[in-house]
C-alpha cells in the first residue's frame, strides 16, 4: 500500500493567511525551523496507479500539482484520483471538492451524515450527479473504493462541523459525523484519523495491530490557541484530543500495538512544528513522527 501525506496542517494551514503567531510567521521565513503545510489530505494507492484521495482540502489544487503519481496520465482528460471520501464535513475536509468540477468522473463516499452537508449545499452540485456518483457507506461495513483497497468507516468522539454547530450540538458524540477511516491492501493496515475527541477503549482496541497510524495532531495541550493569543477555543471544544495532558494521545495509546505513529492535521499553533523545539523532541521520544507535506509510506 502506498500512503502519501499530501496536507499535514488543520483548517487554515500554516502560515494560516491571517496569523503572525510566532510558528505562522517562522513558517514565512526562509529559516527552515518551521516547514509550511497546506491543510490535511492523504492519498492511498493498493499499486501506485489507482489513487483514493481521503479528504478534499481547499489546497487540493496545488497538492495535486505537487504530487506526480497524482497528474493525469494518459489521453486529454484523465485522473489517477479514482475515488474520494470524506471523515467529516468541515471545510479543510470538504471545500476542495469545489476544485474537482470539470467533468472528471470519481465515486465521492461518505457517511450518509458527511454526505448529507455536501448534498445540501448546492454549490457542490458543480460536481455533475452523472458525472460524479455520491455513494453513502454504513459505519462498520467494508467496502473497495478502489480496486484492491478495502475500507471500513467507523465513529469516533466528535462533533458536527463548525459550521453546522447550534445549540444542540454536542462535543464528544459518537456519530457518523466524525469518522476514521480503516484501509486495508492485503495483509497491511492503515488507520486514518484526523479527527478525534477523546482516545477511548474502543478505540484502542480498533486500531490495535495497525501497520501504520495517521492520528489527529490538532493540537499539544489542549489550550495551545490560548497560550498563543489568537482565540479562546480548547482543542475539546474544537473535537480534537491533545497530545499531552490529561487523556492525552500519546499517553493513551501508549500501550497499544500500532507499527508508526504520525501525527497529522497539526494546527498552526502547535509547537511541535517548530523543527528545533523541546516539544517536538517530547514527542518524538515517544516514537511519534510529525508529518510534513509529501511524507510518503510504503507498507
Ligand atoms: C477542525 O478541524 O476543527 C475544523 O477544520 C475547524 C474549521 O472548520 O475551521
Ligand atoms: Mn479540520
Ligand atoms: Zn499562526
């Protein structure tokens, strides 16, 4: 199987285009203390020719441009990317489908929960129905986007997207709304999971044994954005799990049997981006790797 990391950052990227924090703006210099990253999309191929893009990042574009095994390859108009699925409806996971217009056939999947917020948003309707076919999957159920690719969805501790959120949200829940996603090629295990509230029993035992994990690195303490100054949401009240502190990821998945652990969907506050830091000496300590962009794996 072969795994590349086309975008390692959360929503807004780094540098986010807004933001001087100091990790926003080492990301502008030419210093190579901090790499810049656009915003967070894997792609997974059982042979190195058909491709399974998982998330569309509003960066697609120039992540594709990027990735040469993704160009278009034969005739006037074709595509390696054969089928996209969504873990969640928020926009660094969704908007880049925009960009996917142009007659291009794929099978968009999701579960009938994610799919629900692209279907109702005409804007996605650029995407043509006879062109490009939205195929809800039940969590827990096995299905082969791409030949010789097996993946099963199923929920984790979320929330519904930003901008979906009212009073009846709920943080935590465990829905179609947020899902990771487990992808199989042969005897090789891959768990996608950029999203993640809470590390729970289920969990673990989900994704013991996994050859690779690709877990949510939002943020290192749960209140890095206040540390930073720029906002006052908690990584819980975001969705996301810290990685140190209590119920932090690395500490809860200690103890479970996974082949390499990245962390990915890193938002720009983390200081775990800072190349030189002690933070991102902790945390590869711990056997962690932090993803940048392009970071391939072959299992
Ligand atoms: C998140 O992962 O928390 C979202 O991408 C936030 C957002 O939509 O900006
Ligand atoms: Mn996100
Ligand atoms: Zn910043």
């Amino acid at each position: 199987m072969h795994v590349v990391i086309l975008g390692s950052a959360a929503g807004g990227g780094l540098p986010q285009w807004n933001c001087r924090c100091p990790i926003c703006s080492l990301a502008r210099t030419e210093s190579g203390r901090v790499k810049p990253r656009t915003q967070s999309s894997i792609a997974v191929s059982p042979d190195g020719e058909r491709w399974l893009l998982v998330n569309a990042s509003p960066d697609i574009r120039q992540q594709i441009s990027d990735t040469s095994v993704l160009h278009p390859r034969e005739g006037l108009r074709h595509s390696p990317i054969h089928a996209v699925l969504l873990t969640n409806g928020d926009v660094d996971h969704v908007a880049g489908l925009l960009t996917l217009r142009e007659g291009q056939p794929f099978t968009l999947y999701g579960t009938a929960g994610i799919l629900d917020s692209v279907n109702g948003n005409r804007v996605f309707d650029v995407m043509a129905a006879d062109v490009v076919r939205r195929e809800p999957i039940r969590l827990d159920y096995a299905f082969e986007p791409v030949p010789g690719l097996t993946v099963t969805l199923f929920a984790v501790p979320g929330k519904v997207p930003l901008w979906l959120e009212d009073e009846s949200m709920e943080i935590g829940a465990e829905t179609e709304t947020t899902v990771g996603a487990m992808i199989e090629s042969g005897p090789k295990r891959l768990a996608y999971i950029p999203g993640c509230a809470r590390v729970t029993d289920d969990l673990k035992a989900r994704i013991a044994g996994v050859d690779a994990l690709l877990f949510d690195g939002t943020v290192l303490h749960d209140d890095d954005m206040i540390r930073a100054g720029v906002g006052t949401k908690t990584g819980w009240r975001m969705g996301h799990v810290p990685m140190t502190g209590p119920g932090g990821s690395i500490e809860a998945l200690a103890d479970t049997d996974i082949g390499r652990r990245i962390f990915v969907h890193i938002n720009n506050t983390n200081p775990v981006l800072v190349e030189d830091s002690v933070e991102r000496d902790r945390v590869e300590s711990r056997n962690w790797t932090v993803a940048h962009d392009g970071l391939s794996l072959t299992l």
